[in-house]
C-alpha cells in the first residue's frame, strides 16, 4: 500500500492515549495507531527489523486504512529509542530528528494527548503496574483488540484491584510524568511542531467532538455513518478517591510538618509494620 499521511500520538503513561488510539481505529479512517514500536511487539512481529526505516514503513502499511493513512503511539522514552534507530542506520548525521522520522513518516502530523489531572494519572499508572491490568474492557468476553499488544496477557481482572499505594509511590510517578511531558513540549520546540492537543478530560467527555477534530486535523473527510465507540471502560473508581486523599493529605503533612519530625513517624511505621516479624533465633 503507497502511504498517503501518517501521524504519531505522542503520549506519557496513563494519560488516556489508549481510548484514543481505540477510537480512531473504529472510525475506520486512519488505520489502528497502537504502540508499534516496543521491543515486545517487534519480537512478536513477522517483519524483519534489521532495516529498521523499512521496518517501520512496512508496519505502517500493515495497518493502514484503505485510504493510505496510519498512525502510531509513542511515549517519550519510546520515541528516544525511534530516533536513536534512525540515527544508526542514517548515512549522514547531519540531518535533524524531524527529517529522520519524515523519511519514513509520509506527510506527518503529530498528536499529542495530555491529561489536565496528573495525580489522578500517576495513580492510575501506579495501580496498572502494581495490578498488572492496563485496560478494562465493555465485554470481557469479546475486548475487541485489535491484533496484540503487550498488555494481552493480562488478566482483565486481577486477584487484587486495589492493592496499597504510597503517597511516596504516586510522587515518583507524578515527578517522571511531569518530566515525560516536559521533554515532548521541548521536543517540539526544537522542531517547529505545532502538534493538535487532545486533553484526556475532554475526550472522555465529548468522545464525538474530539475525534472529529483529530480527523479535521489530518484534513480527512467525516463519513456520516463513522464509528464513535470504545472497547473501554473506565478505571477510576472509589479507591482511586481514596488514593488522591490520602496524596493530598500527604503533600499537606509534608508542607506543614518538619522532616524531623516526618522521619521519626517514618521510623515508628517501620517498626509497628515489622513488629509481628519473629526475631532469628539460634539452633
């Protein structure tokens, strides 16, 4: 297939960049963008990767739609991975990330999705990890994937959903997020790139608008009978409540109370939590 348009979606972790990716594939207009350049999938793929820019045009016509465009999701450590590829395999090394990537992304567009709660998102990634469940399917029985992915297999429901998570632990996830997002928006920068800017909140909420949007975007025409619907379901639920006031109330405690005095309370948990651990004894 000849490659009209192509786009990337540029996303972090958790900010909503699947539900995105799953509702542009059902409109049946821009091919079925997913993560196609993770080491996972390029093992399970039968194309040969050693020429790596043809590996890349090669997927993306693999899943294409009928009118020659296809997309792709990319996190920011991902991308990295994408370029530093390129610059291998490229004969001169004069030539800019955005030229590289334009070789093998025909008329390229950039998405970028971004979520305006990042707590609630570094939550969300901290009990995806510690669950081991990413997605949560409108039928369990039939998800609707489309080809694989490295969340396939996965259980769609884990033997403990709501497993504990520190404030500590949402504070390392918000902090590479952050710096996740920081680094696009540079990336950009340095590349001239005025990329459509989706925000999470608002897709969930106006499923319609924003993907005809998007479409509006690549200048692809809106079919009346186009698909709006997801295979997913929402993941937040009370304990995700839970979470983000336990984190405030963290982030409270560590504003108005001293380190001194927040290391001994750290001392004293160590000690409640190992207090029932049998000391060694000798034989």
């Amino acid at each position: 297939m000849n490659l009209k348009k192509t786009y990337i979606i540029c996303s972090t972790m958790r900010s909503g960049s699947t539900l995105l990716c799953d509702l542009l594939s059902h409109t049946k207009l821009v091919g079925q963008p997913q993560e196609f350049f993770l080491a996972e999938w390029e093992k399970k793929s039968k194309l040969d990767s050693s020429n790596y820019p043809e590996y890349i045009q090669k997927t993306l016509e693999s899943f294409a739609s009928s009118n020659g465009v296809s997309g792709v999701k990319l996190m920011w450590c991902n991308c990295q991975e994408v370029l530093q590829r390129l610059h291998e395999t490229s004969e001169t090394t004069s030539k800019s990330d955005l030229e590289l990537l334009k070789e093998v992304f025909p008329n390229l567009k950039f998405i970028f999705i971004s979520r305006r709660n990042k707590v609630r998102q570094a939550i969300s990634l901290a009990r995806s990890i510690k669950t081991k469940r990413w997605n949560k399917y409108q039928d369990s029985q039939n998800p609707g994937k489309i080809s694989f992915n490295r969340y396939d297999n996965i259980s769609n429901s884990p033997k403990n959903p709501y497993p504990y998570i520190s404030p500590g632990t949402v504070e390392v996830y918000l902090s590479q997020i952050e710096k996740d997002e920081k680094a696009w928006f540079q990336f950009f920068e340095n590349n001239n790139i005025e990329p459509q800017i989706i925000i999470y909140e608002e897709l969930a909420q106006n499923k319609q608008k924003n993907i005809v949007d998007v479409l509006s975007f690549l200048e692809i025409p809106v079919s009346e009978d186009i698909n709006f619907n997801s295979s997913f379901k929402k993941q937040a639920d009370f304990y995700t409540d839970l979470l983000l006031v336990q984190y405030h109330s963290y982030t409270l405690l560590k504003k108005w109370v001293s380190p001194r005095i927040l290391k001994m309370l750290s001392v004293l948990k160590d000690r409640f939590k190992n207090r029932g651990t049998p000391a060694n004894s000798k034989s």
